[in-house]
C-alpha cells in the first residue's frame, strides 16, 4: 500500500512533533491509520500515535455546574477547592476545547448585573451583562464525537442553564429550551 503525499506530510509531521500545527480537519483517524501503516510497511518505521493536545486530539476541559437551590448556576473549569455560602457542586457537565480550534468560538460565562444569575453565551459583551470568565472553546457546527449545547431559560425565576441533557430543559422542569448554542466534544466522566 503507498501512501499519498498528504498521509506522509502527517505522519512526518507528528514524527517531528509538528502535530499543533496540522489542521484537525486535515486528516480523520482512519487516514492516520492508514498513513501510518503505510509509512510503517514502506520504511519499517513506527509512527507515534498522536499525543492528547494535538491538533488532532485537542486538549479538553471538564467542566463542572454548580447551584444554588432556586436562584442560579455557574460553571467553571474542574472542581472548585472553595465555594461561595449555599452553593452545591453538580459535578463535571461538559467539555470545552482548551485553545482555540477551526470553526470554533469562545464559550463564556457571564453574570446579569446587580444578581448573582449567571449564563453561558457565545457572546464576548455577555448579552450586554457581566463578563465572568472565558471557559473555554466550543465549535457552532457538530463535529464527529461532539454533543449539542443546549441554553434553557426558567422564566419563573430568571435564571439560565446549559446542558448536554435536553430533558432539563423542558417546561416540566421549569425551564425552556432555547435550543442548541454551541456543539462540544464529547467526554467521559
């Protein structure tokens, strides 16, 4: 089996620890695997995988939803050593990209002003609100292995949601959907 220029060019890339620079786009794992056993039977040279943070296995985020009974949620990256008074952690929710990725956007979250209700959005100005923190990077587009982002909306109390859980967001629970911000990549707890 040859390879084509293309597979080379990738495996060369990640034998020389070039992978940040090739576009994920640019090549699916089966074209990695088949670039890899042709450079393989053609050289008799073993390829690396590629490592975790890659551009082909960005590095991820885990992160974690926190509550206050009837007022609001926040989200922040991984487990929070302290907590504000009255706030229970839900534990890890989603995953972000941790660097800017093709066809991606920032995640943000955000705090309406004078409250303590704060909001995931795509938008840097935060809806006019409180800019919190950056979370990370989500793609608007799905993607192989990402899941959908959906944002709710409790108009009883003001208060928003996102979730990787559609049924959260359904009148029974309160909460409206206001459908799908972004897609993220799908982890494992």
């Amino acid at each position: 089996m040859r390879s084509s220029p293309k597979s080379a060019a990738l495996i060369i890339a990640f034998c020389l620890g070039w992978a940040s620079h090739v576009p994920a786009e640019e090549a699916s794992p089966a074209e990695l695997l088949d670039a890899t056993t042709s450079l393989e039977e053609s050289t008799s040279i073993t390829a690396a995988p590629a490592p975790r943070g890659s551009a082909i296995f960005p590095s991820r985020v885990k992160i974690h939803r926190y509550r206050r009974t009837g007022t609001s949620h926040f989200f922040r990256p991984g487990p929070q050593a302290t907590l504000p008074a009255g706030w229970v952690e839900e534990g890890a929710q989603l995953h972000v990209f941790q660097n800017e990725v093709t066809n991606g956007t920032a995640l943000f979250a955000c705090q309406i002003t004078n409250t303590d209700r704060q909001f995931p959005s795509l938008d840097a100005a935060c809806e006019g609100q409180v800019l919190q923190s950056r979370l990370g990077y989500v793609r608007r587009e799905a993607f192989p292995g990402s899941t959908p982002l959906h944002r709710c909306y409790n108009p009883t109390v003001g208060i928003h949601l996102a979730t990787v859980n559609p049924g959260e967001c359904v009148p029974a629970t309160g909460f409206n959907d206001e459908g799908v911000i972004a897609h993220v990549p799908t982890g494992f707890f």
